[in-house]
C-alpha cells in the first residue's frame, strides 16, 4: 500500500486488514513524524515495525505491520543510507 499520509487513511487500512487478515503488511510513505505517536499507526493483533524519513524532509517513511502469531524482530543494520 501507498499511503501517502497514513495518518488519514488509518480506518480504510483497518477495514482491510479486518476483511483480508493478512500475516504481513507493508506500508511506504507513510509520511510518519516525530511528533506521531506509534499508536496511530498501530492494528490490534499486529506488531509493528516504523523507520520515518529523517532530515527534516516531508514524505517518506516505510511501515511494516506483522501478525502478532509469528515472532518477528527488528534488525538494524549499521550502515550510513537513511532513507
């Protein structure tokens, strides 16, 4: 999904995920901000995984939403790309 501003689009997503059930969901310009919290973004039964676009940029940023019955984990990678 392209969101192109998740926060407005928060209840067609959950509708979906609702209708779908899907195990994972990737979401891209999210166009998350520090001044957003993660329960904005968050679906019941899910665990979610949030990189935003830094620098001061407006736009970007990438969610990622797992189903709560696998045990995913976030990696960090140690390289310098940040976006």
């Amino acid at each position: 999904m392209n969101a192109r501003s998740l926060r407005n689009k928060m209840s067609e997503l959950v509708t979906t995920v609702e209708a779908l059930v899907p195990d994972v969901i990737g979401v891209t310009e999210s166009w998350g901000t520090d001044d957003m919290v993660d329960a904005e973004f968050m679906i019941p039964g899910y665990n979610m995984f949030r990189a935003d676009r830094g620098g001061g940029h407006r736009g970007g940023g990438v969610l990622l939403l797992v189903n709560s019955a696998f045990n995913a984990v976030e990696v960090k990678l140690n390289n310098e790309f940040t976006d």
